[in-house]
C-alpha cells in the first residue's frame, strides 16, 4: 500500500502573521510559532478554521484562520 496518508493530529504547520485571539475558544500566536494541528476542518465554521496548540503547549489549544499559516517547512 503505496498511498499512506499522513495523520493529521502529527500535521504542523507554521504561522506567518501575529494573530491575537478574539475569543477564548481561539488560539493566539506570534509569526514563526509551529502549531500543532488537532482538526483540520472546525465543526460549524467554513473550511478557514482549523484547531491546534503551539508546539510545546498542548494545554493551550484553540481555533485559528487557516489563512495564517503555511505549511511549507514547518516540520
């Protein structure tokens, strides 16, 4: 089985802008943090949110704009 798919809860990805949360449920990052994604696709928002915490702080898990992030050499 050639077609391994990569688990999404192991996916990073890295922050290209400053984002201050607006709501508690939202994470807050600083550009160049890596952020570990938990769920790609937010249940109840359009496909621009994703979730995840920063690297190092998994306690501190919250949505974010996924037009903040790339994921070009985040790992």
């Amino acid at each position: 089985n050639g077609g391994a798919k990569t688990n999404i809860a192991d996916r990073r990805c890295r922050a290209l802008y400053d984002c201050e949360a607006d709501n508690g449920d939202e994470l807050s990052f600083k550009q160049g943090d890596i952020i570990v994604i938990s769920r790609q696709r937010v249940s109840g928002e359009d496909d621009t949110w994703m979730e995840g915490y920063l690297i190092g702080s998994p306690s501190r898990k919250g949505m974010f704009p996924a037009t903040f992030v790339t994921f070009d050499a985040a790992d």
